[in-house]
C-alpha cells in the first residue's frame, strides 16, 4: 500500500495476543499498516520501521507536532546489531538489559534499515529488545524492525492496557494487539553510546542505579527539563541539514534554485528551478511525511544553492513537516 495514512480503517480490530493475533498482526505490519503492541513497558504504536510510508502514518495517527526520531524494536541483540553500532558501553547494557525497558541510541549502522524519517533524519538509531512475550513473537514472525513510540495520541499520557489505546486511536489504527496489562507502565530508559561516556537521555524502567553498576560511573543527563525531547540544541544541530540554504514559503524560484513542491500549487519561475521534487501531487501531508527526508538529500543532490520550498499548509503532518523544514533552513 502506498498511502496507508489515506485508508485509516472505520474501526480498530482487538487481536488476542495468541498464535494467530500475532500472525494477524505480522501480516498487517507486512501490509503496510499500524499495530500498537504490548510491551513490558506501555503499548507502542508500531509500523514497519523500514517503511517511511508506514512511519508518516504513526506520526500522522499520533498528531505529533514534530518528527521525533522514534525507537525501533528488534526480536534479540542480533537484530539489533544489524542496524545499530555497537561500542564497547552498548553491547554491556544490551547483555544486562535486553530484553528489557532500555533503549540503545547508537550511531546506525551503514546498512542500517531504518529509514531516515523514522530517525528524524539523525545518523543515530534508538534501539529496543522489549521484554513481553507478545511483543517478542510479533517481532520474531515480523523480520524487520518495528518503529513504536507510545501508543497514545500526542501530550496524552502512554496507555497499559488495550482499551487506553482504543480511547485514544480507535479508528486510527489497523489493530492492538491485546496482551493485558503491561508490567513497568513506565516508558524505558534512553542511554546514547555515541562514544565517550554513555548519557541518560530519558530516565525509564531500568534505574540510574543500575545503569551505573554496570558501566562503573554515573551517567551525565538527562539535559533538558523536557526529557521526551532529549535532542538538546547539540544534538538538533546534527539533524539532517542539507548544504544548500532552504527557503520556506516561497511564491516565486530563482533560476538554479531546487524546488520542493506540495500539491499542484506552482510558484512563479518554477520552470527555471534546477531541480524539482513534489513531495505529493495530491497534497497529502502523510504521503509528503514519508518523502520528506529523501527528497532533501535529493535536491541537495542537485547542487543547488538554495532549495526552494512551496508553501505547505501546517495542518495535521504539515506542522510536522514545517518544524523539520525550519530546522533545516535554520542558520549555522
Ligand atoms: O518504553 C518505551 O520506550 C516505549 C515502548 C513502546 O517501547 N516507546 C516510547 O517511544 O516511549 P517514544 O517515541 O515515546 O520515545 C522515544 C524516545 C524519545 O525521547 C526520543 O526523543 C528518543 O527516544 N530517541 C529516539 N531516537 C533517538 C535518537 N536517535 N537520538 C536521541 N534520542 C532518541
Ligand atoms: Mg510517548
């Protein structure tokens, strides 16, 4: 499916999180479409992780105001490794903590299958091997990594049981896959093995205590008084930021600019642009979510100077899709 965020199901089915629930909930994965699972932890919201259609489609059921990079969840260390690298720092927490309420940002690996938007465009990839049955053998019959931040509507709080993600998401979804109460109901815990000292980006199931046990000293963090917006002013700057100078709302192109388009909106001089790309001719912001990250690297790819973008309404996903393009045209 293309555009799953076009084809939001009337009604939310509640799979049992038996043999044929999960292969059930495998198979929608697989199609394109938004499970929310249980983990040890809360429910997550999960799409396919390597599908940026499927990952627009998570932020667009969420209402999310900005693209936060969004934890992937993997069956076992393995997996984790493939998309992840691994220092010496993450791979004793993963031996300590996985499966478990601990998340791994590490630097993503060059073969890495999560897609850019599903990490805001970072070079980082946040990892998570969940502690529940359920979500272990959903993850198992899947294959791929599986993005998950907390089943629940934006500024609302995270869901430990089926029916809060109902409250929340029914109709938005495909299906939760029910499994019960979820046993820490507290979010895991966020440590970056970016080299030097691990830092706690977000405090979680797994304590201070215990991280320090393990690695011999006390993490630094979390920075900033918000913890579920980690990426403090440092780590913004390493967002995904083009070489060329972006232009928001732009109504008419320089020759040699690059053009980003939405819709069948046209600013004057667009046929002299050196580069254009149409983040979706039908001005669907989901769509334009998932091509976001792509068609940056693409039209930065030109060579152009400035990169040059058409209006896009900041409803829904355009918010999002703004927040990220404002970024990028930030100076630095
Ligand atoms: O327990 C949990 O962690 C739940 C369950 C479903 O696994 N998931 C969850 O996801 O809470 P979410 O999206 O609400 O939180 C993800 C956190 C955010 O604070 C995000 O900023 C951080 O992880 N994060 C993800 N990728 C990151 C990255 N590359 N760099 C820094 N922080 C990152
Ligand atoms: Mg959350």
């Amino acid at each position: 499916m293309s555009n799953p965020g076009s084809t939001v199901p009337a009604e939310t089915r509640l799979l049992t999180a038996d043999a044929a629930g999960i292969a059930e909930a495998a198979a929608l994965l697989r199609a394109g479409r938004l499970v929310a699972f249980p983990t040890e932890t809360v429910y997550g919201l999960g799409g396919d992780a390597t599908d940026p259609n499927a990952v627009a489609a998570i932020y667009a059921a969420k209402a999310r105001p900005s693209f936060n990079p969004l934890i992937s969840h993997v069956p076992d260390a393995g997996a984790a490794r493939a998309q992840g690298v691994f220092g010496e720092e993450a791979n004793r927490l993963a031996e300590a903590f996985w499966p478990g309420p601990l998340t791994l940002v590490v630097p993503a690996s060059a073969g890495t299958r999560v897609c850019e938007l599903a990490r805001a465009g970072l070079p980082s990839v946040a990892l998570r091997v969940p502690g529940s049955e359920p979500a272990r053998a959903l993850l198992a019959a899947f294959g791929r990594p599986v993005a998950g931040p907390s089943a629940n509507r934006s500024g609302r709080v995270s869901p430990t049981r089926a029916a809060h993600v109902l409250e929340d998401l029914n109709g938005r979804i495909a299906a939760v896959l029910d499994g019960g109460d979820t046993r820490v109901g507290l979010e895991s815990t966020v440590v970056a093995c970016l080299g030097g000292r691990a830092r706690l980006l977000r405090p979680g199931g797994i304590t201070r205590e215990r991280l320090r046990d393990v690695l011999g000293y006390d993490l630094e963090g979390p920075e900033a008084a918000d913890t579920h917006t980690p990426v403090g002013p440092g780590l913004l700057a390493s967002h995904y930021a083009p070489n060329a100078a972006v232009r928001l709302d732009a109504m008419r192109i320089a020759p040699g600019e690059a053009l980003m388009l939405f819709g069948d909106f046209r600013p004057e001089g667009h046929d002299a642009a050196r580069a254009v790309v149409n983040l979706s001719e039908a001005g669907d912001a989901t769509e334009a979510a998932a091509r976001l990250f792509g068609a940056l690297r693409d039209l930065d790819a030109s060579g152009a100077a400035t990169i040059a973008v058409a209006p896009i309404p900041s409803e829904g996903l355009g918010e999002a899709i703004r927040d990220r393009l404002g970024r990028a045209a930030a100076p630095r």
